[in-house]
C-alpha cells in the first residue's frame, strides 16, 4: 500500500529507520513513532518507498 501523502512517507520512513536499529526509538515522534509500534518492517517499507511526485503534504484521515 502506497502512501497518500509526503508526510505519511516521511513518517514511515523515520519509523523504517528504527525498526532497523539505524536511528533511536527515542528520536521517533507522533505519526513515526505509532507506525513503528503498528506496522511491520514490511509495511514500513511499502509506505516509504512511495515517490513522491504526486503526492500532496498532507491528507486529512476523515
């Protein structure tokens, strides 16, 4: 599943990056840091590999 959004990217990015022990757990925040603890490293990587090109900032989740 793609991202829908830059931010949603990034997010997971930050989180891909704790999962694999190339960052601190601890460095994480909001969005990063409940995708670390929800998602697999599988998951992660689906959301962060996303291009970016089309994409808006940011998506409302309503």
């Amino acid at each position: 599943m793609p991202a829908r959004s830059k931010a949603q990217q990034r997010a997971a990015g930050a989180a891909l990056s704790a999962k694999r022990g190339e960052t601190k757990v601890g460095d994480l925040k909001g969005a990063s840091k409940d995708m670390y603890d929800s998602m697999s490293e599988d998951e992660l990587q689906d959301f962060a590999a996303t291009e970016l090109d089309d994409l808006p900032d940011h998506v409302d989740d309503a």
